[in-house]
C-alpha cells in the first residue's frame, strides 16, 4: 500500500517502541504515579516552560475534550474554525461528553484571526446565548497550513483581553514548529495559550498525547476530568516512556521535518499541472488539491488518500516520517501522467 | 518496589511487546481496517461464538461505557452492585458521559443475584423514575469473588425475562475463566451476556480491552459510540495486535491463572493466623482481608498496597501475571511476623 | 410601554385566564391523567389529525429538547437554520441537555430548502462525523418569514428519503397558519411533520406549549424525556385548560391574525421611507428592518425592541394579540418623522 | 374524588389566581425584568435574609437541577438520602442533565445527619472517585419528617467544614416552617443553606418555584443555567405574582399548616388502630402507614393514595391547603372501619 491517506496509517518510530520496551521491568504505580511520567514532566517543562504539567492521554479527540471541558463552564462555548477537528472529526464528542457548544467561523484557510473571532463575540452577558470561553485553534491546521506566532499570539491576545481562555489543538504542533524551525514553546506558551493538545500519535508514536497544561488553576480540573473522561492510562509508564523519547534530543523534529518535507515535495512537484489546483499553501505535511473530473477516483485504485469535502471534490494527501521520496515521486508520477491525459 | 496494590502495577507480557514489533511494518488503514484487527475478529470469534464482534478500545472504563451507552435508552438505569467499578471507580464518567444513573444493590461479597436484582426492579412504567434498563455484573468481581457460570446464566435470564439487556463488565474475565477453568464463552456468550468488557491490560497487555459485542443490532450503536466516547485509537492495529496475541494458545490462561494461583497461595499462608480476617474468599486474583490496627500501616512501608475500604480498614492484594513466588512467601512471612508480634 | 419588543411582553388572552379559573374545582390527578389534558387531546386530535398525541410543557425551548432528545440516537445531529432559536436563544440548552449537535445552515430568510438540507448531508456513515437524524425547521421562522404548505412538504419529504425525522419547531405555528390562511395540520401533520412544538405562550398563554407527536414509537419516548428534561408539570390541568381554550373555536387564529395584521400594517407603513430597508418579508407578526445610523436608539428612548444582529444593526419589530393598532401607527409616525429628520 | 393521593391533585390559592389576573395588565418585560418580579425580590429578602435573590421557575425538580448544576464541578457529587426526591422521583434528570453523581446514603426517616454524611466522605482527592461537593436534604422530607433548625445547622456546618456546599429542597419548606412554627429564614439562611429549591405549588400555586440563592457568587451561575436547563418563563410576571402573593403576609404559612393540620388529624385517628402501623412520626403534611393485607387496595377504591414502597407494601397519604376536616374524618372512618373487619 502506497499510502497518503493519513499519518495514522504510519507506522511507529522505532525509538517509540524502544521506549515501551524500556519501561517494561518491573512494577510501576498506576495511573501516572511513575518515573516515567517523572521524567515527561522534566521533558515537557523544558519545551513549554516552567508552569507547563502534562497529563498523558490516548488520543487526540481525548485530549481535546479535557482540555476544553477544564477550561470552560456550562454556559460557555468555544469559539473555532468551521474545519476545525472539534467540529468535524469527533463524531459529537463535544457536544455530548462536554455540553460544549462550538462556535464556528467559516476561515478560507483553517485559520481564525481576531477579526474572525470577533464574529462570534456578540451577545455577552445574554443568558440565552451560549457565552464565548475559549478561543481554540488548531496548529498546523486541517488543511494543512500553519500560524506564525505574530498570528498566534494575537489571538491569544484577543482572547485574553475579552475574557477567554486560548487553547491550542496541536495535533500536529510538531509539524507546525518544524515548519516554522522555532522551538515548540514559541507556539504554545510564548503566544499565551492557557491549553495545548500536544500530539505524539501522528508523528510516529504507537499513541500517546498530551494535555499540557499552562495555568495552575486547571491542572487539578483537568486531573479529575482526566478520568472521567475515559483518557487515564493504567499503565500509563507505557505512554509517558513514548513522549519522553519523542521529546529527548530533536527526535519530535526530525520526524514532523521529514513528514513536512515530503509534502513540500509532492505539492512543489505538482504545483504547475495543468488542471490540478492546489487550494491550500504546503506548509505542513498535507497537499490538498482539486483535480480533473475522475482524476482522484482513478488515482485511488493505486494510492491511498481521501476526498477532503464531497461537493468540492477537494482530495487530501498527507505525508508522514515514514514517506519514502521514492512513494512520492512515484506518487507525482502518476499524478502528472493522469492530468496530461486527460488534458 | 513489591507490588501487592494492583494488576496494574504489572509489566506487559513480552508477547504484547513482540506483537507490538511485528506490526510495526509498513502503513495500516488506521481506525480498525486493518489486518490486526482482522485476525482478532476471528480470534474472538473462536473465543466468544460466531456472532461476536469486538470493538478494540483503551481502557476499562471506556469499554464500559462504551458498551453501557449502546444498550440504554436515555431514562433508562444500569442496575448493579454498590461496589461495582462503574460506581465507585469511574470518576463519575457513566453519570457524566452517559447520563447513566447507577441503580446500586448492596452485595456482601460483590456479586449480583436475581434477588438483588429484583430490589431494583420497581417502579416500572413510572416516569418519575429511572427504568431499569440493563444488568452490569463484574466478572470476576472487584472482590476477588467469581461467579459460577449458572449463577451468571441465572442473572442473564432474569434480565432477558423482564425486558432488560445483560451486561458483563469483564475487565478480568481472564481471571474469572482461568479460575473456573472454563472457555471464555462460557461465561460470557453462553450466559447470555449482551455486551462483554473484556480486558487486556490487567492480564499483561501494554494496553487493550475489547468491547465484545453478542447482539447484532448493537454493532452499529457501539462503532459510532467509541469514537464519540474518545475510545476509537486511530493506529489501532497496535491495540489489535496486543488482543491477538493474548487470545493466541492459551496465553490468556497462563497470564490469568499465574495471578489467581499468587493470590491463593497467599490467601493460604495468612488465612489462619490470628488476628486476620479473610474477608472474602479467594477465588480471583486478589485477597481481602482486616488486620490488626496498625499492621496494614506497617506493612505498607515495605510492601506496596491499599486500603479498600476507609470505613472498615479493610486492605485489598492483587497478584498479577508477573508476580513471584518468592514475593508471596517473603510478603505473607512479613504479615505473619508481624501479626504474631501484636498479639 | 409601548411594546415593540417581543410577543412575550404581552399579556395574556382573558380566555387563558378564564380556563385557569374554571379548572381550578376540586382535586385532580397531577401530571396529566385530568380531565382537561384528556379535553385538549381530543382538540389536538381535531386540529392535528387522529395520530396526534399532545404532550403539555412548560416553554418552547423544553419542547424542543424533549422532541428531539426523541428523534434523535446520541450521535446524531440536526440539520437547522443558522438562525433557528435552537442555535442561536436557548442557550446551549441543545448541547448540555441533549448532546445534540447542530448541523446549521446559513439561510437569507430563516428558511431551510431541500438543497439547504444537503449541503449537511455528508460524511454518511463515517463514524468521526455527527450523523444527520432530524430536520428541523421554524414556522414562521425567527426572521417572520413563513413557509408554504409546498416547502414544508419539500422538506419533509426529503428528509424522510434520507431516513431522517421532521421536525417543527412551531413557537409561532399559529402566526403562520393564520398568514397561510390553513389549518394547522396543513402545516404539521399533512406536511410529514413527526414532531412539532407547538407554541401557547407567545400567541397569548400565560404559559402553555405542547409537544405534539405524530409518530406512535415516539411517545413512549416523550412520555419519559417530557419528566426528565424537567417540563412535566405536576398541575398540569391549569396549562391543559389554557390550551384547551386556544385550540377550541378560532382563538388561535384570531390571536394570531391580529398580531400579524399589526406587523403587516407596521411593515407597509415604513416601507417605502428613505433611509429604512426592510430585511425580510413581513409574513408573520416581526418586521426586521436596517435604519440610518443612530435611528434605532433614538426610538429606544420611547418603544421597546431589540437589535436582532449586533454586526448588522437590524432591528426587530414584534407584534402581538393584544398590540393595538394606536400603538403600530405611533410608531410608525415616529419612525417616518426621526428617518424624515436623519434624511 | 376524596383526595390523599398527592399535594399537587390539589387546587391553587384563590389568591394565586388573584395574583395572576392582577398581573395581566399591559406589557411587561420577559424574563424577569418585570416589576412583579423586582417586588418578589423584595419578599425573598424579607423571608430569606438581604443576601437573597431569587430565580423563579416552573418546577420542583427544575429548581433541583438549576441549584446544583451551579454548586457542582464537574467532578463531584451530591450526598443525598437515599430517599431524596433527586434520587427517586426525578427521572434521572440529576445524572442526564446534569452529570450529577448522587452519592446516596439509606436512612431511617429520611433526614441526614453529620454521621450518615461522613459515610459518603471517603477517598477525598483521588480522581477514581466523584468528589463530595453538596449535601443536599429535603426539608420537609420525602417520608414528612421535619429537621429542627439546630439539625440543619449541624449539617450546614458540616458540610462547609468540609468545602462542600449546604443545598435544601424546599418544595415543602412552607410545611416545615409551618410545623416547626419558625420563620422560613430560621431553616434556610440562618442553618447556613447556599441554596434553596423554594416550592410553591405543593403549598397552592397554579405553578411556580423558586431557585433561592443565598452566596453570591452564584447568582451569575444560577442566571445561565436556568435558561439552559429550560426553566426560565418568558411571561415571568405569571410566576412571580404568584410567589409574590404565597410570600405577602401570612398566606405561605396558612396554606401549609392547614395542610400539615389535617395529617396530624389524619395520623392522630388512625394512630392507635390494630393492624396499622405508622413508619414516620407526622409532622409536616403526610403520614407513612403499613396496613394489613389487601386493606390498601379496599381503601383506594374510595380514596385516591399511592404505595411508597412497593416491596414493604408502604403507603402514603398527603394533605394539602385544601383537604377538608369531613375528608380527614371520612377517610380516616373507613380506615378504621376496614382494619376492624379484618382484624
């Protein structure tokens, strides 16, 4: 299988399964009470600061909806992209785990600005609208693009300065700093976000994530909602050991480069077809493009990847650490030989 | 550290590990359209009857969930025993996640009976309160006590009589099998259980419980509920290849039985002493008992384990895959000791 | 006060008030098994077909949680206008009491349209995505447009193709039978309707709405959500008998035309002025217009109403039974001379 | 129909209905910024103490759900009798609505105390658990017990001593003040309650509660949630008329000691009678019995009444502001009469 459907499809690092095999002597208190999880903490205060406390969970959309219900009350809801994962990719999770209400902004990029933001600000103080808590952003974004930090900490700004909490869905945080060649503080604590859904699976883990955690009054909220919310490991040695060798040395930027490099070089190698058009900038590690009419379907028989949206027709190709140049090359081959037949 | 506290505590078995390793190569369809959890279909199917269906998820608490989510309409109430994980060890996340209310029975020993079930069977029709909607009974219980399979079918045929589903939170079915020496399915499909929790992680795995569906209309309910629930892994073959694994030979029986073996061998060596009391009996993998005032303190500097009960001073051992003899001998000479010295 | 403000400033109909009265003789059974609630679904029957079973609440955001907590399994969502109170007035009531999630739609008049409805019709059966279960519309909708027999039929129909509920949310289903000249049926039952929430307290209740069910397997449902969303009232004759008086004779009808009329009459006498561009068609009892700069609250300082988007600075103009046609011609004299002296 | 079935089959105050003709006079503005409803407030801080402010709503258990939804984090529960009307008679509305846990605890007559609330006081930190944050009672209780002010005022202590806040069901707090012959201030402010469920229509409203908050920190939490949780009125005028009314002068305590008057007369007939033993002493509104074999189902082919208890067999017979002497004699007649053939 040639696969640009997804960085889930990836395999894992080998350093991620070390880890594992590591961690496996000996007993170790449940629940995070371990040296492994000792050591992320020292690991996670290092990339996000000295406040930063990271509570390891199993996946994305888990980490997302504790972090958010730490941050919100009842009344409140979350200010987002329209694509953001939240809205689109959590089957409901918010809204029925957390009584969340998103409050979404069409973006042409995946991007909120605070201009955009101020689109849902309205209605403060009125008990029968849902109140704006939380600005939440996603970095690097679903279509695969990516904020500075100038963009970032405007919105963190913004949100700060009306009352709101920021918190930022990185999922893809490491792509995005890779991107950016800055450290991972300077996306997260340094532009002011209070929440960061740190992401490990996608960039090669077996899984883990974590909830990290930039204001002290919501490390025991979160702790607790930790549990409820069905995202506390028992042996969680297993995850904390995975995050901690992402986060030793430049492991965490050696694999995101590598999946961001192979994006650049499958959208620079397909840029200039004619008939395809790439609707978003290739700045992470995801192409997304519009093809001719029965391009995408007939590509499918060969490669793995997904329509992005039905009535557009927008297909998604991602790249992940293990992206071979070769898949890519291989994958612009075919690309390009298709839309030069049909043209 | 000599762990007494908690399956937990455990390592992995180094088949988990391997399995691990050997689905480490090239892409996989993340979400569960993979080869892995292919194979542990067929795996579960051997194991549980032609109809089963597992639903890989992360932990017991999830898998509960999960699974109760499915077979409940939403005024509708589980009924269990008061000391049931669901009520005493979710955090509140079937009243959070499910607006599950929890129509609790005290038990002397864990276990439900037809009885005990029928003090909740009130009300019904009544819209002022909950219905009794499903049976949970833990297998084997958070006790240590196991059901017999005829104590189970009893309870199963109860529930099925009044209109209700029957629900097995099987989070150490392994162990309760293992002791009864009987087939999986003897306990689970052939009681007629609806839905199983079945777990992985107590017994040896990194992490991986199985939701096991025995009802064809719930499949779809539970696929939908795991990921809304924040239990869907997206490289799930690693989850998947974990449960193989263990439903492979008897590796589940060996993992299980070792432990149950550890707890009666320690059972036996204190059951007589003075000042001990066994409290229940021993038919699992764990040993609960009251000491001497004071002795569970002073076992406690050298030996890892918990209280049970706040109230009653009761202490609770769990032995594990991983747990060896010499720690037994050396542990049960430490109460022996120790108890003879206070009295 | 002259009220521009809100149908909820009105008083309420003296026929309410004389059900009230002559119900209140001697003791009657609580939550619905009296005599009045037994009267009114025989009248709910006349009006809404022989199928339909009434259900008395207590306000229009409880009857529409508790009819689509109905319609809806957990990871389903509903498929509604931007600008449905659902979204937009009841304060996340949808999502903390339901775990519903909205599917919205931007619309130029409130109104969905089968080709509206479709561009929520995505991502059928994939498990990351809300599921769309219900359609739901307002008629007359929040914008005082009123849709036809024929749209609504559209509606329904194409919902019922795709295997999902309709649903009406009827606030103000009076104010549109009344401006469509029908029956109420021709706009519920005839029209595919299975669930409609049928507004009392707007049209001249003290207060009073109704779930009216269409479909058989719901009202078990309603029956047990109507107690658990907290809108079954244990006197329930006194808000029976109020409906019971709408529903019997015209009143209905002539509370609504009037409060229509004095909209309409408000409508046509600022129409055509400089300066004043009405937003929507005048169909029901609102009239939402766009003023010059500072006009709206200049007229503040001497009549109610409220500014409908605070971006755009429409206004809101309601009418309601008992708004006089002194009041309406004020008004508008006042609006014509302030816009005369801004032009 | 000769009623002791129920306080709600029970007629509203002529007064009440005074109330809301008087109110019916002109526009007012929705929601409670009406001038009936700034005049209740003025009663609530005459009865309740100057820090008092009060959230008219529809209904009992909506006045539960509001007040503890804005008590609660999202990890703790409620320690309730096991009895509570929260538990027993609100459909789940507690765990649905609220993702409350109830932390129940059996009791002989339905009241609490500091000891019964220290069982439920266990494993205080440990996120596995749901976190006591409210004591909640009932005052008059669910089995017409009263607490003595010095009762409630050891609870109330309590429960603060232990960062838990101090909640009361008051939907009968009219008949214990009645029956303690105490100031409604003297078993809310004064014991230290931070919120109260005030009933009205068991006493003699057509309908209307009151979410009585005594912190305030609340008032903005209690103001959201009682629109989301579908429980504010638009005409609110309808609603605080009438509690106005029930707290001007004397009239709450008329209606509820009539009420509690005939119990006692009730009780006191039937008191002696061989083959009836009474479970509860009375001293609010209802009386509790036991009655030989088959008398219950003889008695209630004349009177109206309900089991309490199904698998006791325990019945309960309530009175209200309207129940007549000659009812009382006769029923009580019959009761006697009835045992006396079977004895």
């Amino acid at each position: 299988m040639r696969n640009f459907a997804s960085d889930n499809y990836a395999t894992a690092l080998p350093e991620a399964l070390e880890a594992i095999a590591a961690a496996n002597h000996g007993p170790a208190v449940s629940y995070g009470a371990d040296d492994w999880t000792a050591r992320l903490q020292e690991r996670v205060r290092e990339h996000f600061g000295a406040a930063a406390v990271a509570f390891p969970v199993f996946n994305g959309t888990g980490a997302n909806i504790v972090g958010l219900r730490s941050m919100l009350k009842p009344w409140q809801g979350v200010i987002c992209a329209a694509t953001a994962h939240l809205n689109v990719d959590e089957g409901g999770a918010p809204e029925v785990l957390g009584g969340i209400k998103l409050l979404t902004v069409p973006t042409p990029d995946g991007k909120l600005t605070p201009e955009l933001v101020d689109r849902r600000m309205v209605r403060i103080g009125d008990e029968h609208a849902s109140q704006p808590g939380v600005v939440s952003i996603t970095q690097s974004t679903e279509l695969g693009t990516v904020y500075t930090p100038a963009e970032m900490a405007a919105i963190g700004e913004h949100a700060h300065a009306h009352g709101m909490l920021f918190h930022v869905d990185g999922s893809r945080l490491a792509n995005a700093a890779a991107s950016l060649d800055v450290p991972l503080r300077a996306i997260a604590t340094d532009v002011g976000a209070d929440v960061v859904s740190f992401g490990g699976t996608k960039v090669g883990l077996v899984a883990g994530e974590a909830v990290i955690v930039l204001r002290d009054d919501l490390t025991d909220p979160v702790r607790y909602l930790r549990k409820q919310t069905v995202q506390l490991a028992s042996k969680m040695r297993f995850i904390s050991a995975q995050l901690e060798a992402l986060l030793t040395g430049d492991l965490w930027r050696r694999a995101a480069g590598h999946a961001n490099a192979m994006a650049r070089r499958l959208g620079e190698a397909v840029e200039g077809l004619d008939g395809i058009r790439l609707t978003q900038a290739v700045q992470a590690n995801g192409v997304f493009a519009i093809l001719p009419e029965g391009a995408a379907e007939r590509l499918q028989e060969d490669f793995h990847f997904y329509f992005w949206e039905e009535h557009t027709r927008e297909v998604r190709w991602m790249c992940a650490w293990d992206t071979r140049e070769e898949d890519v090359d291989a994958f612009a081959a075919a690309i390009s030989q298709l839309v030069g037949s049909l043209a």
